[in-house]
C-alpha cells in the first residue's frame, strides 16, 4: 500500500508462507493476501511481495499462461506486484536450511540464471510506473570466501545480471533492480563491509567498464546504470544483531551513493544480559530449521557465532556479563518475549529516520519463522499476526 507522503510502499514477505514450488505460492497467495488487504488496505491497491523459488521462477518464465493467470488476479483483487524474494533458492520450509540457503551463491551460473529469470517474470507482470526489486543474497556465506578469486567471481555475475537489466530496460521500459542484502556470517555483513565492496567493486572503474562491455554501452552511462540497477535491501534485524547504530548505517549508505531499494522491518531476539535461566528459555530457539547467528558483546568486544549452540557452549565454558543479539525473526510489534527482548528499538530508530529523510521506496516486513515460532508469541492466525504487524508499522509512519 502507497503510504503517502513520499513514504514508500508497504507490505510483507509471503516468505512467511508455504511457497517452495510455484503450485503453493499460488496457493498461498491467493488464501491469505485477499484477507490481509481487505483487513489492512481494503478501499486501495496493496501491494504484494512474492517469493519465487528457482523452481517457481522456470515455471512462470515458461510458462505465459501462468504469468497472464498471475497478472488476472492481481488486477482482480487491487493488487500490484513490486517485489520479489528472490534469496532462498531452493525450499526453504519444513526441512533444515542452515546455511545452504545461501547456495548456489552468487558465483555460480544457477544463481545468475535464476535471477534473470526473476527479472523477466517481473518485467511481464508488474503495472507500468512500478520500479519492482529483486531481493537477493549477500553474495555468499563467508567462511567459504577463501580467497579474492571468490570475490571476483562474485562481481562478474552481479555485473552479468546488471547488463541484462539494462537490456531488459531497454526492451520493456521496465526498470527492474536488483538488491543484495546483508546477513550476519555473509561476505557482506556490516554495513561498513557492504559498503567497501560496493566502493572497490561494483562502483569501481573496472566494474563500469564491465558492465558497458556486457551492456554495449558507453562507460559513462555505465556508472549511471551500475547505481540505476543494483543496490541493497537493509533488514534492519540483521544490522541490529551487528549492533550497529542503525541511523549511523543508514547515512553511511546515503553518502556511499548506494540505493536502498527496499527497506526491511524485521525484529530480532535480544539477551540485554545473559544468565543460566536465559540459556535454558533459549533452548526452545536453538535446533530450528534455520540457522540463528549470534553476536555476543561482552567487554566492548564483539564475537560472532554461527548458531545459538556454539553461544551457549562458549558460555558455558567462560560464563560472565555479557549481551547476545541473536538472528530469529519476531514479532516487529513485541518489545519483550517475556524473560527475553527483542531489537524493535532499532526498527523504531530506522523508522524515525526514514520519516524525516525518506530513502526507500519499498518497505516489507519480513517475520517468516511463524511456522517455528513458540505458541505464545502467535497472536490469532496468520492473518491476524499479519495485519497486525503491518498496523504497527503504518502506525510508526503515520503524522
């Protein structure tokens, strides 16, 4: 939904839905997103964040009868597509996904193809004056970057998805942008590691001259077209658990000339201090499907860890003082979990600072764990716990 004001567009990720294979994002989009508009958005056009898996990408892509039938409905329902969920690439519910949700990453063929075919899908689908984004992963899971070469790699297939972006400008009139997004244990992680990849590599010289290469265009059209075309999408969760000062990132990305292309309010668990009581509450988040990075500051120091697990082992072996942000999407309206906290500090730092400077067009929440959520943090359905979430956000920016 159009928030006014120069605000942006709001919605939330049907990532939170079944929708491995195209037959149950269809499903899943035509139950639930009619209810959550008629709740939320009932006399304007919603607009719809769609997951697309590889599998569901190939589907519409081939399939023209599929892509008009997708258009029908949304026309039918005052819905308009604007961006996709394009990271996860293969299922990513009801089996364990750690850290291969990151594979094939970002300097594999698979990855770069299935992106493309994101484009195109959103090319043919969205409304004309709709500049949809492609959300995408943070180029790969950092322990396997084992080199430069890596590094490399990665920005040759960015840069191959940004010339067939420019094309795919060229031929539709569809401005379609693509927008990696930091995680923590990534090659981007920090703000400020994002924005030294984007400074040494993608707006670098060698970059345009890759890209006008690729793009048959002249390279100083290029450096317009990198900065047209390929930006980020800042989760606000995974910035938080960096502990970082969310306003102070935001302007890092602002003076960096890197686009935000989509803003995303997400909450993560907090542990202001860390206790036995608070390890064994913990226990119920730890083994999920999904991996649950975990930042410790303890003596100003931060240490990063790959899962809740190897953060309980180290303090068992050095208890003590110490703070725990921890990567699992909660409620963004919740401030507390009981005997644990939440980051929705920073999501209200975010907000406040989009409202005086806007910086994004696209605004989504993106809380998908309610399949391993504990019971007492579900409020009603899905729809419920859906719309509610967006009346707390909408109510953040409200004058």
């Amino acid at each position: 939904m159009d928030l006014g004001n120069g605000l942006g567009h709001l919605t939330y990720s049907t990532l939170v839905h079944p929708g491995d294979t195209w037959e149950e994002m269809w499903a899943s989009l035509t139950t639930y997103v009619p209810k959550v508009k008629a709740r939320v958005c009932p006399a304007k056009p919603f607009g719809v964040s769609l997951r697309l898996s590889a599998a569901s990408a190939q589907t519409l892509v081939d399939s023209a009868s599929e892509r008009k039938k997708l258009k029908g409905f949304l026309a039918d329902h005052d819905l308009y597509l604007y961006t996709v969920n394009a990271f996860p690439y293969g299922p990513f519910k009801n089996q364990v996904v750690k850290e291969q949700v990151y594979e094939p990453d970002w300097r594999s063929e698979e990855r770069t193809r299935y992106t493309m075919n994101v484009a195109d899908v959103l090319a043919d689908v969205v409304p004309a004056g709709v500049s949809p984004s492609i959300q995408s992963a943070p180029l790969g899971f950092k322990p396997r970057v084992t080199g430069p070469e890596v590094v490399a790699s990665y920005t040759q297939h960015v840069l191959r998805v940004a010339a067939h972006l420019v094309a795919l400008a060229e031929r539709t009139g569809r401005i379609v942008t693509l927008a990696l997004e930091p995680e923590p244990y990534c090659f981007l992680e920090t703000t400020d590691e994002t924005v030294a990849y984007f400074k040494d590599h993608l707006h670098s010289g060698a970059a345009a001259e890759t890209l006008a290469k690729l793009a048959g265009i002249p390279i100083s059209e290029a450096h317009v077209e990198l900065r047209r075309h390929v930006g980020v999408v800042f989760d606000i969760c995974h910035q938080a658990v960096e502990f970082e000062d969310i306003a102070a990132s935001l302007q890092k990305l602002v003076d960096a000339g890197i686009p935000v292309f989509k803003l995303q309010e997400a909450a993560a668990m907090r542990v202001p201090e860390v206790t036995q009581r608070i390890v064994d509450t913990l226990e119920r988040y730890a083994k999920t499907i999904y991996l649950t990075q975990t930042v410790e500051k303890k003596d100003g120091k931060l240490t990063r860890f790959l899962n809740l697990e190897d953060a309980f082992e180290a303090w068992r072996r050095n208890p003590g003082p110490r703070e725990w942000r921890t990567h699992f999407h909660v409620p963004v309206f919740l401030d507390s979990l009981g005997e644990l906290g939440t980051t929705r500090f920073a999501i209200e730092d975010a907000l406040r600072f989009h409202k005086a400077k806007p910086l994004s067009r696209q605004l989504e929440i993106e809380t998908y764990t309610w399949d391993v959520l504990p019971e007492h943090l579900k409020s009603g359905d899905i729809v419920d716990y859906v719309t509610r979430e967006l009346e707390w956000v909408r109510g953040q920016l409200a004058s």
